[in-house]
C-alpha cells in the first residue's frame, strides 16, 4: 500500500505545471503533460488529481489577455497580427512586439508571417483545450470562443482547424454540455467559404444538438442555431443550387430539423414573435430546394406563413417569406393548398409596396401559381393585380424584377383569351417590347414569350434564340452550326 506521502495534492500538481510554464516557456498544455511524466517516473501516485486543470490565476489573467487582443488581421498582404501586440503597435513593421509569448522579431515579411501562423496555430490549439474545461466561467468560456471566431476569420485558420485533433472533441464537448449563442457564433465563422468543415459539421451530428437548442425555443441560442444551420447550407463560391447543398438539406431532413424549423416558425408566428422569425424563415427558405422537401412541409405551416404575409410589415421579414412562398408554389401539392388560403389576394395587395427585393418574390410568386392554371390567372385579374403589374412595368427599374413580370404575362395569357385582350387594350405590347429594349440580359428570352402568349407575331424581334445540341463528337454547338 502506497504512502500517504507519495500521494500528490491538486496544488502541488498546480506548482509543479507553473514551475515548467514559468522557468521553461512552456505553454499550460505541454506543461501538464510534462509534469504528469515527471511524478509518474518518481512513482508518485496522482490518481486524486485533475490533470487537465485550468491555469493558475497568474496565468489565467495573462491567457485572458492575450484572449482579449485576439484580431487577426484580414487581408493577406499583412504582415502582422493585431493580436501578437494591440492595436496600438499593429501599424509600426519596424517595431519588435513586446507582448508576452510572441516569436522573435523577423524582418523578412515572410519569415514573420510564418512564424505568426505557428503562434497563431499554437493559440487555437490552446483555446480549444481551455474551452473544453468543465471548470472554465461561462463569461471566460464565452470571451474564450470569441477569440477563436476571431482568430479563424482567415482561410489558413479555418484550414489548420481542419485539421486540428481537438476540435472533434470540441464538437463533441458542446454537443453534450449544451449549445450557447458564442458557440454558435464560432462555428458560422468557421465554415464561411470552407465546404470541408460543413460536412466535418455534418458528420459530426453537430446539426442536432443544433435543432435542439432551436427546439427549446429560447429565442437568442434559437436565432444563433439558425444563423448556423445557414452557413452550413450556403454556397459560397456560386449563386446556384449545388449537390453539396442538396446533400446537406437532405441529411437536415432526414434527420427532423425541417420539422423542428416548421413547429418553431409556427409558434412564433402563433404567438406574434416577430422580431424572432428572420433567422427561421431564411433557413427555411434554404431548405426548400426540392419536391420532397416541400412535400414534406405539413399544411400547418402552409397556413401560418400565408397568414404572417397577410400580417407582417416589416420589410425584410416579408420578403424572406415571400421567398419561401415562392419556392413552395413550384411544388404543385403545395400550390394546391396554398389557393386554399387566399393567398393571390393577400401577395396582390403587396404589389404596391416599391421595393425592389420584396417586388421580385411576390411577382416570381404569382408567376408560380398561375403556371398552368386559367383559374388562378382570372382570380388574379378580379382582384385587379393585372393594373398594379402593369404599372410596374412602367415605372420599376430592376431588370429582375421585369424579368419575374414578363413571366407572369405569359402565364396569365396563355390559353386565356380574355385576358389577353385585357393585356393588348393597355398597351402591353409596347411596355413588353420597351422592357426588351433597356433590360435586354433580363427580358429578351422571357419577353418574347409573353408576346408570342399575347399573340404578336414579331415577338422574337431583337432576339435570336440559340439552341444547344451535343455533336457526335461530345461536343456542344449552337443549332445553327450544325
């Protein structure tokens, strides 16, 4: 039986960690692990101690500040950053930093800046272990991910962390301790631009501890999940849909977070939350890339957001769910339902709202709805959105706003005639040839369409349609190469 005296206390384990950190440089985590090799050759018995502990207050206080100068500078060409000196200095290249910790002075821009990436790299190896802590505050824990958002803002950082064998278990600590709004926060920095630390996101099962902190509803860690989700979904590099985001909607869905969305956007519309939706309904408005999905919206939900239309005033919020409107009325399930519920006549009165973003969803929603529908194009002449529309083509300047209206005159002509002569008593001609003419990107294919629905028969005029068609060769070619 051992000793009581080759038993180590907790604070001699502590003075043995400072002694290596303050007469070797060592930094707190390979102290730790140094001292731990040194008892354990001494046959020292260190069962009772907690051999991942915090720093000392001495060192705590120099950690936190060192936390609290954490900007990395953005652009590449720098040759500092902040972090290493303040602000202060962060401007003078030709003055050595003074902080505690910082590499040796090099005045070769680019021996500095590597020597940075190491010191930087060594930082966020430490703020993830310290993060981890179960005896780290909350207030330090916060300021702690903070810093490492800070510290990742650039793309080499996000790589490193990539890389990093600690952050799976900084995942996997937070899964199981409970996500916070600065956690939430970090990890939106982190996969900005990086595809890779998305699906590290995703493989990791991050996105449900994720959908339980919006499930709980408590609206700050609610909004911060959210805002997450979205940069998890968002396609950096490109505007258009692409396999990545599809397979990331669809792991979404088939995990229950659309439901999980759907139920907390009701509640909140139910309970007249507004100021609690934007982040909600812009998820998902991300996630209604497909049939399934909007199949899978419940007819709940359907008629809560219809009503939150007909409801909300404020602007951003309304058009993110009339983006949501839009996306849902492609999918002819949904479009069935939502005519069930007023809704040509609740978005017709929104035509006379002029903003431009707001103008595009409602008209691109319209167009939806009447597709292939004559009865839903004369329920929306009687509410009189033909004039508001016209109108619009007058006066509007966006060229994508034009564009949404040139495809809501075709729809509503096509096999209609008496609204086509509606169309021809007003002029609509001359507006839709007039459109072809000052936004010709954004009207010349769809313009000629309505005119071809409206009758004309120079509707192609001022544009030469080109048809491609794959050679023998494997090669495309325009039709009329051929």
């Amino acid at each position: 039986m051992q000793r009581r005296s080759n038993i180590v206390t907790q604070d001699a384990f502590n003075a043995a960690v400072m002694s290596y950190v303050e007469n070797f440089g060592m930094n707190h985590v390979d102290a730790c692990t140094e001292a731990v090799e040194e008892f354990e050759i001494q046959d020292f018995d260190i069962s009772q101690v907690n051999t991942h502990i915090l720093p000392t207050d001495i060192e705590r206080g120099k950690f936190l500040e060192t936390v609290s100068e954490v900007h990395v500078i953005q652009e590449a060409g720098g040759s500092v950053a902040e972090f290493c000196w303040g602000p202060s200095q962060a401007n003078n290249p030709r003055k050595p930093p003074e902080s505690v910790g910082i590499v040796a002075w090099s005045h070769s821009n680019e021996e500095f800046i590597d020597d940075m990436t190491k010191t930087q790299e060594q930082n966020l190896y430490q703020l993830l272990r310290f993060c981890q802590s179960t005896r780290t505050s909350t207030e330090d824990q916060n300021k702690t991910l903070q810093a490492l958002a800070e510290l990742i803002s650039r793309q080499s950082m996000r790589s490193i962390l990539l890389e990093c064998q600690h952050f799976k278990d900084f995942l996997s600590f937070f899964a199981n301790c409970g996500i916070s709004a600065s956690y939430c926060h970090f990890l939106s920095v982190a996969v900005a631009g990086h595809s890779g630390l998305k699906d590290v996101l995703l493989k990791e099962r991050v996105h449900i501890a994720l959908g339980e902190a919006i499930e709980k509803g408590e609206p700050r860690t609610a909004h911060s999940a959210c805002r997450t989700l979205i940069s998890v979904l968002v396609d950096d590099d490109t505007k258009v849909l692409t396999n990545s985001t599809f397979h990331r909607v669809q792991v979404l869905l088939d995990d229950g977070l659309l439901e999980i969305i759907g139920n907390y956007i009701s509640i909140c519309i139910q309970c007249d939350m507004q100021t609690c939706l934007r982040e909600p309904v812009e998820l998902l408005s991300r996630m209604l890339v497909s049939e399934r999905v909007c199949c899978s919206i419940g007819v709940g939900l359907l008629k809560d957001v219809v009503g939150a239309v007909k409801c909300t005033e404020e602007i951003e919020l309304l058009t993110l769910l009339c983006k949501c409107l839009r996306r849902l009325a492609l999918s002819d399930t949904c479009k069935r339902t939502l005519l069930l519920h007023n809704v040509v006549g609740i978005l017709s009165c929104l035509l006379s709202k002029q903003v431009k973003l707001l103008l595009e969803q409602v008209i691109g929603t319209l167009a939806a709805l009447t597709l292939r529908s004559p009865q839903t194009s004369i329920e929306f002449q009687n509410t009189g959105g033909i004039d508001d529309v016209l109108r619009i083509m007058q006066e509007c300047n966006s060229g994508k706003v034009q564009r949404q209206c040139c495809i809501l005159v075709r729809n509503i002509c096509m096999k209609n005639k008496e609204i086509q002569e509606y169309m021809l008593s007003k002029n609509a001609v001359e507006l839709i040839q007039n459109l072809k003419n000052k936004h010709s990107a954004c009207c010349n294919d769809v313009g000629s369409a309505a005119l071809r629905d409206l009758g004309c028969e120079d509707y192609n005029t001022g544009w030469s349609p080109k048809t491609l068609v794959l050679g023998e060769t494997g090669s495309v070619h325009i039709s009329d190469e051929l």
